[in-house]
C-alpha cells in the first residue's frame, strides 16, 4: 500500500489505480533523491496520513537490497483497498507510539523511583499530623499519575497487546490496590494493601 519513488532509474507503485494513485505518482516524480536515497509514500486516508518516510543507504547496492525486501514483504499486499482510519484508530495509534516512547518510559520509572523515595521517607519520619497529611497527599497525586497512566495504556494497546503483557497485569493490579486503599482507608488491612503495593 506505499509508492516507492526513485528519482535516478527505478520506480514502482504499489497502486495504479484510485482516488490518490495519481497525486501519490505525481509527488513521487517530482521528489529529487540521492543515488542511495529511496522514499516510501503513505497513503493519505491510512494511519500515516500520506506522511513521506525517506530512507538513506551506504550505498546503491544497499538501497536496491532495501527496496527488493520491501517489494517482497508488500507484494502480498498490492491488491488489497486501503482502509480508511478512523479519527479513534488515528488517536490510539499516535497515542501507542508516544507511550513506548524511549522518553515516556524514563519519565514512568522516575515517577515509580519518585514514589519508592516517597514511601521510604513515609516509613522513616516520625508520625505526626502533619506528616500523615503531607504522606496522604503525596499518596494520592501519585495514585492519580499511575491510574491516569494505566488508562492511557489500556487506550493506546487494549485489548490483546495489553493482554499479552504480563507487566501490564502487574500495574493493573497495583494501580488497583492503590485505588482500594485510598477509597477504603478505614478497611481492615488497608495498610496491608498500601504496603503490598
């Protein structure tokens, strides 16, 4: 379902035909690319709204290499209408890619240090109101922060990427149990439940 362009000798195109062949053949002309340099033009109605993806090689043999597996992966394909992405599927794909983002999942592990340091200062402060207060607030914004991060996570990968994560079923759980303490903190055993999280 993309349109290779290759400004020196060779190009192919997945579709002949429909709405957008004819504009996608016509910017594939008019792209100026190196001898090593091979683009990959998305379909304007798919996920990746009509973005142009260039891909530089060491060299010409390496870029032909790049382009005859492409060919080959994309061949079963060629026949086959494009379907048109839904502004949800859109959202939830771009949403996906930013939450197994490299920077997303730093700023997710410095939020659970930030958490561990919160409770090891909890558990070394000695009690008073002030303190209970401060601990519960604290408590409570990163409870909020973790749902609000599972919710998203459940959003961007539900329902079988989801499922098939077991850290996924880890966080459900202890988000989870963060919310039962909070919600029930005169329960029996609600500290057990703050301190198996």
């Amino acid at each position: 379902n993309s349109v290779f362009a290759d400004a020196q000798e060779n190009m192919l195109f997945w579709r002949h035909n429909g709405p957008n062949a004819i504009g996608e053949q016509k910017e594939a002309i008019n792209l100026i690319l190196e001898k090593e340099e091979f683009a990959i033009f998305c379909s304007p109605v798919g996920l990746m709204q009509g973005r142009i993806f260039i891909f530089k090689c060491n060299d010409h043999a390496t870029r032909e290499r790049w382009i005859e597996m492409f060919t080959r992966v994309l061949a079963p394909f060629s026949g086959q209408e494009i379907q048109a992405a839904s502004r949800l599927k859109r959202l939830r794909h771009q949403m996906r890619w930013y939450y197994i983002s490299d920077s997303t999942q730093i700023m997710v592990a410095v939020l659970i240090m930030g958490n561990f340091l919160a409770n090891i200062c909890e558990s070394q402060i000695p009690v008073s109101t002030n303190s209970i207060r401060a601990f519960t607030q604290i408590d409570e914004v990163f409870t909020s922060i973790f749902t609000v991060e599972l919710l998203v996570n459940m959003f961007a990968t539900l329902v079988i990427e989801f499922a098939r994560d077991p850290w996924n079923w880890f966080d459900f759980g202890v988000v989870g149990i963060s919310l039962m303490s909070l919600a029930f903190e005169d329960l029996p055993g609600s500290d057990v439940l703050r301190l198996i999280r």
